[in-house]
C-alpha cells in the first residue's frame, strides 16, 4: 500500500482531496459533518460513513506529503563539521 502511495504523484492526491474531500462544495460536507459531530448528533451509521468517505482523501493527502517529507530527508547530505 505505501509503495502505491510512494508512486502516485502528489497532484493526484491533491485533486482528489479536493472533489471529493470538499463534495458537495457548498458547505463542505466534511465540515459540516464535523460541527454535527461536535454536537453530538451523529448517530446513524451513514453519518460515519460519510465522515470517513470524505475524510480518507485527506488521510490520504497527509500521508503522501508526510512521506515525501521523511524521503527528502533522508536524502539531504549529511552535515559533517570539519575540524
């Protein structure tokens, strides 16, 4: 899965974070999701499924540039002090 995600260009994330993260756009399901949830109405199971409909896109976005983070440093010359 990691490897799948390693191979998959950030901008492919992006745009899916943004159709589907934000569907429908007006207001953002996933935040209107979230402001019910803080009120404690969210009871059904489709209320959840919703949640983690829209949330995996972004779950998904975080987890690809923190990847690309970890692999930019680790391919940073080591900084040696010469004495």
């Amino acid at each position: 899965m990691l490897k799948l995600i390693d191979q998959t260009p950030l901008y492919q994330f992006m745009i899916f974070a943004g159709l589907v993260g934000l569907a429908p756009f007006a207001p953002p399901h996933l935040w209107e999701k979230s402001r019910i949830l803080a009120e404690g109405g969210m009871m059904r199971t489709i209320d959840w499924f919703d949640v983690a409909f829209h949330g995996l896109p972004w779950l998904l976005l975080g987890l690809k540039l923190s990847r690309l983070r970890r692999a930019a440093r680790h391919k940073r010359p080591s900084q040696q002090h010469r004495g």
